[in-house]
C-alpha cells in the first residue's frame, strides 16, 4: 500500500465518523462543537495532508469543498434539533447522506487515479 492509499484510507475512516457523529447528534448525544469545526478530524487532515501533498490534484479541493457544505448542512441540522425540530432535523440526514455519497465517489475516483501514477 502507497503512502496516498494510506491517507485516503484515513480519510475515508475519518468520514465516517463524521457521519456517525451527526447521526448520534441528531439522536439524542452530545453536539461536539469541536469536532464539526476546523479543529475536527476531518478538517485537520485537509490542512494537514490533504492540501499540502495533495495541492496539485482537482478533486482534493473538490473534496475539501464537500466536507465544508456537508459542515454547514450539520450544523443547520443541529439548529433544527436544537430549535425543536427533530423530525426536519432527521429528515435532513438526507443531504448529509447525499453529500457523502458525493465526498466517496470522489475520493475514490482520486485514489484510483493515484494508484496508476
């Protein structure tokens, strides 16, 4: 395994408790202010790795983009929840769903497109 599949695996890992992590929240756990924020783990990779050895490449800015909508469409959700709206806030897990389907296709179309190199 190169060194990007082991950062995109990382990544792919990171996503996924991202995901979790809005889906315990909007379920009754706790809202981690710092995790849906730069500081997150998410967040830090992109800072850290992803745009750093991955500059050059188009989908990674694409990537760092979908992660920010899918922050800003969290932290709409949790205003929702918090607000009362629990049913329009779980409805909205939709767009969080829809925006990692996003995310995955295409860190996946990146990483199959490093491995050639």
């Amino acid at each position: 395994m190169n060194l990007a599949q082991v950062d995109f695996q990382q990544l792919r890992i990171k996503h996924i408790l991202y995901k979790s992590k809005v889906r315990s929240m909007l379920y009754g756990g706790a809202f981690d202010e710092a995790f849906f924020s730069r500081l997150g783990p998410v967040s830090i990779w992109f800072t850290t790795i992803g745009l750093v050895r991955y500059i050059n490449e188009s989908e990674i800015r694409e990537l760092a983009k979908v992660h920010q909508e899918m922050d800003s469409i969290t932290l709409n959700l949790y205003r929702l929840y918090k607000n009362g709206k629990i049913d329009e806030a779980h409805e909205g897990l939709r767009n969080v769903e829809k925006q990692s389907e996003r995310f995955l296709a295409l860190l996946l179309l990146l990483e199959d497109r490093l491995k050639e190199v």
